[in-house]
C-alpha cells in the first residue's frame, strides 16, 4: 500500500471522520459508477453506495490489506451491487445477448472488408465535443453490465486489471476480452459518427 493510504487507513481506524469524509470525496462517484453497471436505477446505486460506506465503517478495522483500500471498496460495492441486482432481476436470455465483433467488417477469409479509419488526431479533437462524451457515457450506459463495469474500472475511475479481475472475482483472460469488446463498442460508435460528420 501507498504511505498516503497507510496513513488513511490509521486515520479511518481511529475513527478521524475528516479521512472518512476524503475517502467518500476521493470514491463516491466511482462506487455509483460501478453499482450502475448492476443495477437498473439511479437511486439504487446510491443505495448501494451508501451501504458501501457504511460496510467501511463497521469493518474497517477487519481490514487486512491484502488489497489496496481502493480494490477492498470496490469489491463491497460490486458484491452488493450484485445482490440487489439478483433482486431486480436484471438478465439478459441468451438469445438476446449480441455477437462479440460486426460480422460485416470481415470477409468469409476473416480479412476486414473496409480496414477501420485511424482517428487519434480527430478523437482528441472530438474528445473535446460535448455532444461526442455525452454520446460516449451513453454509449458505456447501455454496455451489457461485466463490459460496462470493466471498461468503467479500467478506463474511468483508473483500476489495474488485477483490480479489476479481484473486485469482480473474473479471470484475467475474462478481463480482456470484457475490456476488448467494451472498448470495440465504443469505438464503432465514435466511428460511426465522425463519418456522418
């Protein structure tokens, strides 16, 4: 652990409510973030992290660092989050669930029909659109949940894959390709709106 989160955790142990009330600023959105990609209401993920700081403060001191005080957040929430979301009832039949990749973007050879453009210059550019991030954080919304929380994990709130593959308790392989596919979705959405522009 870092010596900023050794000093947290005896601060936290000791009951100091100001490094409680750093920690929920440093993590409180990223744990609503996370409990979205579960569950299907604003307001439970809320909920769920509100029972999140509260698990912190009953358990803080069984708190064994064996994870960064981060992962052991995070973990809490994505239990919790998962349970609720049994509740809610939140699944998807098989039948529904989309192909990995556009199968038009390849030849019957496995070739890609019409190679993908290369954009790092215009997605700075476009990074800067208002319109292209709201578009983006809609588009990571509607994700099917393991690849929404992944790419949310790894891309916005900064967790290592090993992070990643500890709080939702996946494989590494299982990381990369949530991780692959969440990113490919994404990017095809960019994609397709820079060309109509």
């Amino acid at each position: 652990m870092a010596g900023s989160e050794d000093e947290l955790l005896v601060r936290l142990r000791a009951g100091d409510e100001s490094a409680f009330l750093e920690l929920v600023g440093q993590h409180h959105r990223q744990l609503i973030r996370l409990a979205s990609a579960f569950v299907t209401r604003a307001e439970t993920a809320e909920d769920v992290a509100q029972e999140t700081w509260l698990a912190v403060v009953r358990g803080i001191d069984r708190f064994e660092g064996r994870s960064s005080l981060r992962t052991w957040l995070f973990q809490i929430c994505a239990n919790r989050a998962r349970s609720i979301s049994v509740g809610e009832r939140r699944s998807v039949p098989v039948e529904h669930i989309e192909p990995a990749v556009d199968a038009e973007q390849f030849s019957p050879t496995g070739a890609w029909t019409s190679p993908p453009v290369p954009w790092p210059d215009a997605a700075a550019h476009a990074a800067a659109d208002a319109d292209l991030v709201e578009l983006i954080r809609l588009i990571i919304g509607e994700l099917p949940t393991m690849q929404q929380s992944v790419v949310t994990m790894r891309d916005l709130d900064g967790l290592t894959s090993a992070e990643v593959c500890q709080v939702l308790s996946i494989t590494e392989a299982n990381q990369r390709v949530l991780l692959h596919r969440g990113r490919e979705r994404i990017r095809s959405a960019i994609t397709k709106t820079m060309v109509r522009q």
